[in-house]
C-alpha cells in the first residue's frame, strides 16, 4: 500500500523549510549588495589581497579609478568586488560613493568529527603547509568562502581551513 502525504503536510514542510532558510538568504542577499567606489591610492595601484592584512598574497594590482564594490567592512579592511574577483582592500585606498558597508564577518566555530583539532593551512588545498592549529570549538571569523574552503582568522592565526568542519 502506498502512503500518500496530505496536502496541508506537504505545505507546512516547505513552511518549515522557508523559515529555516530565510535568515540564510537574506543574509546572502546582504552580502551581495555594496556600496560603490573606486581605487583612490597615493602610489596609483592597490593591491587587491587574499585576507585582510597588508602581509597578505596580492589577487591583483588595481588602478587609481577601478571601480569596486565594498561588500563588507571591518577593522579599517574592505571586501570588496572588483570585476569578477573578490578580496580585501585597506579602508584608505579606496573612496566610497556612499556610507560604508557594516555587514560583519560571520563568525564560526570548529565543529569536526569526534571533537578533534582543525588544521589551518597556508592555502586552500589539503596539500598546503599546516600554519596553525584551532581546537574543537575554537571561535573564528570567516572572510570567505569558496570551493569547500573558508578563509578565516582566530586571533593572529590566518589561513584556510575546511568549511565542512565550521559551524555557525
């Protein structure tokens, strides 16, 4: 005998299912929207960086005048969209056309299997040098995400770390 599921189920399910997602997709829509500038560097080029550290591995050298938009904000640091790439800018080389963006970096935690640690690594590949170490529920900011990875900092700790082992 097949079971069949009522109608008024079925749509308190895919109520549940809206509910639960909604706070993830407004917060995506969030992050996509900006606020819109461009470089404005005393040495005619900025660099577009990997995290938000003028230590950090350039993208790309951006021109005075190269438009970007300013995603998100943080300790003087923008993350921002130039063209198709995104990565980070010093506040101070960049003039925004509009108020600046204050959507924080979410923050995570280390949630991997049996409570073990979580290696951070110099790059995102299982490959990459080990740069550090987090514990099972070690507290992290994640500046991005892409591919499986995450990009994060947990105090002077920076580096990748495999996003299938956060939390939020």
């Amino acid at each position: 005998m097949t079971q069949r599921t009522s109608p008024v189920r079925k749509g308190m399910v895919l109520l549940a299912l809206v509910i639960c997602l909604l706070p993830m997709l407004s917060s995506t829509a969030q992050a996509a929207t900006g606020v819109g500038g461009w470089v404005q560097s005393p040495e005619s080029v900025a660099n577009l960086r990997v995290y938000a550290s003028i230590e950090a591995r350039s993208l790309a050298v951006l021109s005075n005048g190269t438009r970007v938009t300013a995603l998100w904000q943080q300790n003087g640091w923008y993350y921002v969209q130039a063209g198709g790439q995104k990565g980070f800018m010093a506040g101070y080389l960049i003039r925004l056309e509009g108020p600046q963006p204050s959507t924080p970096f979410p923050t995570a935690y280390v949630n991997t299997a049996f409570r073990g640690n979580l290696n951070v690594r110099q790059s995102p590949t299982r490959d990459a040098a080990i740069v550090g170490i987090l514990p099972y529920g070690a507290m992290m900011t994640v500046y991005a995400q892409k591919d499986g990875w995450a990009l994060i900092s947990a105090g002077s700790l920076e580096g990748y770390v495999n996003s299938s082992h956060l939390a939020f």
